[in-house]
C-alpha cells in the first residue's frame, strides 16, 4: 500500500486506502520507527536477489491482494428466502478475488454459496447460510496464505541451499513459554500458543531435565536446579481425550450437534 513498487496496485487490484481491506486493518496501521516504502522496496529486493522470476513474484503480490479482497468478500453475503441462503448481490469483490486468482468468478461463488456434496454415489448441492459461506471463504483465504508462505520458503531454500553441502533433516527452534493475553483468542493464536508450549516444554526436558541427568550419572559435583518450568499440565489441556483438540475436532466435523 506504500505505492513503492509503481504498478502493484494497479496489478493487484487495490485502492489507496489501507482501511478498505478489513483483514488487514484491524490492528495498529502505522508504527512511528518502521517506514513502509522501505521495507517495501526491501522486500521487492529480496525477490530478486533470491532469485524470483517477475512472474513469481507478481504472483506472491497478487495472492497476498487475493486474500485482502476475500477478507471483504466475507461481508458480501446476504440471506435470501425462507432458509436464509447466502447470495452475493454486489460481486465487485468476487470478481476481483476470481481475477487475480485466475477463475471463473461465477462458479467460485456458486461454490461458496451451493457447495456440492457427495451423498452415497450422487452429488448434490447444499445452499449454505450467509456464516457457513464466510467462513469457508476465510478458509480459502487461509489455505492460499499457508501456500504462498510455503511457496517462498521453498524459492528461497532453492537458491540458497549449496546442492554440495550435506542436507540435515531437523530444524532447531526455540520460542519463549507463555500463552499470549488478548481480548479475542482466534483458532490460530490457539494453536500458535500450543505449539509455543511443546516447542518450550521439549527445550526444558533436553537443555535442562536431561542435561542434569548426565552430570549426575557422570559424578560431577552438581546442584540440581528446579527451572519451575514444567508445562506439561498445559500441554494436557489440549492433547488429553475431550481436551482442546478433541474438541475442536468434534466441532468441526459436527458443528451443529454441539450447540
């Protein structure tokens, strides 16, 4: 939205207004010690330097828009008749995500709005309600941001992976323990605490439970130390039958029965 690279709006399909793209807008728009232009033109750099074609690039830019304009497209259905089925009566959205993803825009909204579904050997449409479609719409919207992020890091290890070094099969990570405090905990930031946690809990039982377990069996005149960092019951409260997980899981396979 920085106008930094010429022509990414015009090919994107996005206004001047960083508030007309509601997925993107909700939380601080600007920060005093972070320039936008820069780190634009850091990043349209970076494309070229790791080897991205225009084309693949263009193509990054254009489904990182793509997910803008479904975040809007989300607010586009409307209930119709006496089941309340979802309709898109203004399409100006549709369109422009069935542009830049390179589809039929007609056909994509049929789907979100009368998802086929296999019943024994037929197929057979189910009109959705205006919060089913907006949600499989932001499940879309997931899924291609998942893609392209994958997409990038694969480009990326390509050109910078020596083909004659020896490959590893493991990725060390270390990230702080401790749950994120917001007003609004979405599905992600959930799983995003989760996996903080296993990630935190493994650090603790290899770096500091084992790592005392070795000094004791070599003899080595040592003082345990209690880290009082045991997360265990947290991770229970996801991994454990009719935790989280399992929950979570019920939910989504029977969402209508649970309520």
């Amino acid at each position: 939205m920085s106008d930094q690279v010429p022509d990414l709006k015009e090919k994107c399909l996005l206004s001047d207004n960083i508030l007309d793209y509601w997925y993107v807008s909700q939380g601080k728009l600007t920060v005093p010690s972070i320039d936008d232009k820069e780190d634009m033109q850091f990043a349209d750099e970076a494309f070229d330097i790791l080897g991205f074609s225009e084309e693949e690039k263009y193509n990054v830019f254009k489904n990182t828009a793509c997910m803008m304009h479904m975040g809007n497209m989300t607010k586009d259905f409307v209930p119709v008749g006496k089941e309340d089925q979802a309709e898109i009566k203004d399409d100006s959205n549709a369109q422009k995500v069935a542009t830049l993803a390179g589809i039929d825009a007609e056909w994509m909204i049929t789907y979100f709005c009368k998802p086929k579904l296999k019943v024994g050997t037929e197929w057979v449409s189910k009109g959705n309600t205006c919060s089913y479609a907006a949600s499989s719409v932001a499940g879309i919207a997931r899924a291609v941001y998942e893609r392209t992020f994958r997409i990038v890091v694969e480009k990326c290890n390509t050109t910078l992976c020596d083909p004659t070094m020896k490959k590893v099969t493991y990725i060390g990570v270390l990230d702080i323990a401790g749950f994120e405090i917001f007003d609004y905990n979405g599905f992600e930031q959930i799983c995003i605490n989760y996996v903080n946690e296993k990630l935190q809990q493994f650090f603790n039982q290899h770096m500091f439970t084992l790592e005392q377990e070795e000094y004791v069996r070599e003899g080595l005149d040592w003082a345990n130390v209690d880290f009082g960092m045991d997360l265990q019951k947290c991770i229970d409260m996801f991994e454990k039958p009719m935790a989280f997980l399992a929950i979570f899981e019920e939910e989504s396979l029977f969402p209508i029965t649970l309520r």
